[in-house]
C-alpha cells in the first residue's frame, strides 16, 4: 500500500473513491471527433441529482494550433491554457426570487482557466461560485449589477446575458475588489456565475453547465448522498464583498464572529456569514437536509499579518478556501470512506465514583493488556470487554489478584471508557458506546454547544501542488442534538438550545399522525424558538464586537 500524500493527488479519483461521487458528464464527449477543446472535463455528481455535483478541468501542455481550437469552442467557461493541472471550481446553484433565494442546487464548472492560474499565483483552487435562478430573475441581477457594479462584469457579458443553444442563458460577474471599498478594479481570481435554465432544461430536475454531456453512472447500493451547505471566502476587503453582495442579490449579514479570533500567537481576523433571507421552513428533517433554500456564504478577512487567513492571502490570493457539505450521518459517511482506503488513562464519571488502585496492580494491568496485544499507547477500539476480562482473569498476578477482583467492574469500566475518554469527559452518558467508538475511529471533530452538537471532519488539501502550500479542502458536517439517552433507555430532558430541531420532529410526527391540533402547537413552537433565535444575534454580535475590543486593548 502507497504512503498518503495530500500533494499531487488525483482529485476525481479521491472523490469517487472517498466520497462515493461518480462521474455523470463529461465535455468533450469521447467519441465526438467535432468538438475542439483545450481542457478536458468532467462532471462528477451524487446520485441524488439535487447533492453536490462538482465539476473537474484541466488543461493540457500539448496543444496543437491552440488559437483554432479556442476559436471554435462553443462554450468559453471550457477554455484553458497550457496548464496539466486539475482545477476543482465550486458553483452553487440556487433559485432566485425577487428580492431573496428560494431554491438551490449545487454544482461546480470551470472558466477561464488560464485566468484563474495567472492570478492566483500558478496554483489550483476553487474558482466559481455559480448560482441557478428562477425564471426571468436573471435579467434584474444584470440591471443591479450594471447599475452598482459595472466593473465586476466578465468581458464577454459586458453586453448582456449570453444564451447556449436553448439549454440556459448565463451572466457572469467578477466576486471581489482587489482592495478596500474604495478599489475599483476587478479581482479576476474568482467568477460567480448566474444560469437561468430555459426551453427543454426547465423540465429537467437537474440543471447542468451547458455543453456537458451525460454518461450513465452506477453508484454504490449503499450510498450517502451529501448537500451543499456553506462556502467560505478569504477575502482583503469583507465589508466591500458584504456591500456588493446586499446591492445585487440583496443578501444580508446573518452572523459576525468579529471578537479577534486568535488562531496562532497574534493572528486575529474578522468573519461575517451572509445569505437570503429564508422564504420558508420545513417540518420534515429528511427534506431540511436535502433543502437548499438557505444560502450562506461566510467570508474572512485577516486583521493582523500572521495566522492561516493571511497566509492564503498571500499565497492563494482571494477565494473560496473551502466548501462545506452536509450529509444524514456522518459516522457512516466517514466510516464507509475509511473503508474503502483499507481496501484499495483512568476516568470515571463522577468524582464519588473514582476508584484508585495502587500503582503496582494498575502497571501489571497494563504491562498484560500490552503483551496481550490489546494495548499500544491505547487500547484498541474493536476490543470487548468480555475480551479484557478474560484475559484479565487469566493472567493477573497472584499479588495483585484481591485487589484486582475487588474493583473488577470499575477497572473494565475504566479500560473501556478510556477508548473515548475525552469526549466522553465532555458529553457524559448523552451518546452510546457505538456512537462514541465510531466518531473516535474516524477521528470526527465534535464541536459541543450545550446540548447541541455540530459533527464536523475535513479532509486534507485537495489541490495542492507542493508540500505546505495553503490550499482549498472539503468539509462535511452533520448538525445533530445530542443522543440524550439515559439508563434504561428512557429521554433526557433536552436542552433550549435543541428546541427548535426537537419541536420540528414532534411536528411532523404529528402531521403523519392526523394530528391537526399537535402539529399547530409544535408549529407554533417552531415559530416562537425560531424568533428567539434571530432576537439573540444582535446581542451575540455585541458580545463579539466587546471581545475584540477586549483582545486590541
């Protein structure tokens, strides 16, 4: 088995095989001799047609009168310069309604290829953020911005929208300044991408880039599907993108995490996440994942000269750095990736609780668990307690026998636990032992909020070129309340934090029920928590605003 390098790797492959995405499009085609291109693309997607779909180009150093061959490319979003590398470009799809979003599909293209290596600095990244509007909303996004951001507009749309053989007609626009508010000139590093599908592709449930081409695909029988859910940009100027976006998509600041956040010694940036304005909630938790209504784009400027957020700066320039998906279960999805790369100290509950043994007794414990193969730094996740047990029995020396069977209970216990005890210091018996193993095993972040978890794993750099180079990455998450099941098997009680999800689920289940009058008052719970929820951002954010004048001072 090779060594893992996150340098130089093949990204389609990485992602078929540790995501379980397929390749479902393709431009050119392989066996259309007609079509001139100067890069090669393909589509990979979810076999749900509304999950992520990501599209993967690259160019070629081998061109042969490479001035005919962009001449007669029918699509320009195709083109590319001599470069071998792959380029992942990220385009959100969504639907968009005066004056706010409704629907969203995700999908990925590439543009202008050549463009996109010259500004940031020869290296890969994400370069496209692209958004499907409804119908007719396309031509109010031109008007705002040819009103407000007439520099923003790509050449070749500087006349209007241009359409592709009655598939869609697409606008494109530059994201970023190259400076403050008061720059005016277009970074060319990265293009948001507006297409508003019509004719035949309207009654399409998924909308493709014009120009691909489907080709059939077969996906594993057991799948996890993952859902676009936020992007976060780097950028030098955060208020200057937060403008242009309210001025032209009408978006709106939802969050601002700017308290300095310190990240290495003096590094401190600022963060704000914006998005629509959200026309419509869901009961239903199934469709609340696969939904892709809510918008958020959450964009990072640094306030000192050290720390990741400068160093992508200068390294990358401005763009997406990574893009995040959520998924149904993360364990699952993380653990079924895992699978497939293989084929191709004490802690108690409660303080009243310790149980101390002597030294002598918990080293022979150790030194048999070790020499029993059960132990290395760790002991081993796969291993059962009976196994511990009967090994413990068999092998405990005769001096430290009492002692042992007096606290024989605690001691297994203790050994077990200690398989997750860090996790387990933080979130106590409110998930099971499985659960527990599994997130360890896949070494899944958990970030706890109260009673509310946020599952979280990020893969390594997919596109770097060189070891230690900054580079984009994916991230999946998965949103979750706490397990929350107590001895016995009956609930615990469940914290505010997590009222908003559990008064969904009651609403629902009453709704499937025939239950009119349970699934108003659950609804109305919903409504209420929900409104709690907006009214305590503004007082969040004042929190944040005293922390960095706290951290400055």
């Amino acid at each position: 088995m090779n060594t893992y390098s996150s340098h130089g790797p093949d990204i389609v492959k990485h992602m078929i095989v540790g995501f379980g995405l397929r390749v479902t499009g393709c431009y050119p085609y392989p066996d259309d001799s007609s079509t001139k291109s100067s890069s090669k693309t393909v589509l990979l997607t979810s076999s749900d047609l509304n999950g992520i779909q990501i599209v993967v180009s690259s160019g070629s150093r081998n061109h042969v009168n490479r001035d005919k061959e962009v001449a007669s490319e029918k699509y320009p979003h195709f083109e590319a310069d001599q470069y071998p590398f792959n380029i992942l470009t990220l385009h959100v799809h969504c639907t968009l309604n005066k004056p706010s979003l409704s629907s969203y599909n995700p999908i990925c293209l590439a543009d202008n290829i050549d463009r996109f290596f010259r500004v940031h600095f020869n290296r890969q990244g994400l370069a496209v953020l692209a958004f499907q509007v409804g119908p007719g909303c396309l031509s109010n996004i031109v008007k705002r911005y040819s009103s407000f951001h007439p520099q923003l507009i790509v050449q070749r749309y500087m006349n209007g929208p241009i359409l592709y053989e009655n598939e869609a007609t697409v606008f494109e626009v530059f994201a970023y300044y190259k400076g403050d508010k008061d720059t005016s000139y277009a970074d060319e590093g990265t293009v948001l991408h507006f297409l508003e599908p019509v004719g035949v592709a309207l009654k399409r449930k998924e909308c493709k880039l014009p120009g691909i081409v489907s080709v059939p695909a077969k996906f594993h029988p057991v799948y996890h599907s993952a859902y676009f859910d936020h992007s976060v940009s780097k950028v030098f100027s955060r208020t200057r993108f937060l403008t242009t976006l309210e001025e032209t998509l009408y978006f709106t600041s939802k969050v601002d995490f700017n308290s300095g956040v310190v990240a290495t010694g003096e590094a401190q940036i600022e963060s704000t996440v914006t998005g629509n304005t959200l026309t419509a909630l869901t009961l239903e938790m199934d469709l609340a994942l696969k939904d892709q209504s809510q918008i958020y784009l959450a964009i990072n400027n640094t306030l000192t000269n050290v720390g990741h957020v400068d160093e992508f700066l200068k390294g990358n320039g401005q763009g997406v750095q990574h893009i995040a998906s959520r998924v149904k279960d993360i364990v699952a999805f993380v653990q079924q990736a895992n699978n497939r790369r293989d084929i191709f100290g004490e802690f108690h509950s409660d303080v009243e609780e310790m149980i101390l043994i002597s030294s002598k007794c918990a080293r022979s414990i150790i030194d048999i668990c070790t020499a029993k193969g059960i132990l290395h730094f760790a002991v081993y996740l796969d291993v059962s307690q009976e196994e511990v047990r009967l090994i413990l029995d068999t092998y405990i020396p005769e001096m430290q026998s009492k002692e042992y069977r007096e606290n024989e209970s605690h001691i297994l216990h203790t050994i077990m636990i200690s398989r997750y005890v860090n996790l387990f210091y933080l979130l106590r018996d409110h998930l099971s032992e499985d659960t527990y193993l599994a997130i360890v095993r896949n070494q899944i972040l958990v970030d706890v909020q109260g009673d509310d978890l946020l599952f979280q794993i990020f893969t390594s750099n997919i596109l770097q070129q060189s070891c230690g180079e900054e580079a984009p990455f994916h991230k999946f998450i998965q949103r979750v309340c706490l397990e929350c099941t107590a001895s016995g098997g009956c609930l615990k009680q469940v914290r505010p934090g997590c009222e908003v999800t559990k008064a969904m689920l009651e609403a629902s289940n009453a709704k499937t029920c025939g239950d009119q009058l349970q699934h108003d008052f659950f609804q109305h719970k919903v409504n209420m928590f929900t409104q709690q929820l907006n009214e305590s951002n503004p007082i969040q954010t004042e929190i944040s605003d005293a922390m960095m004048k706290e951290g400055i001072a």
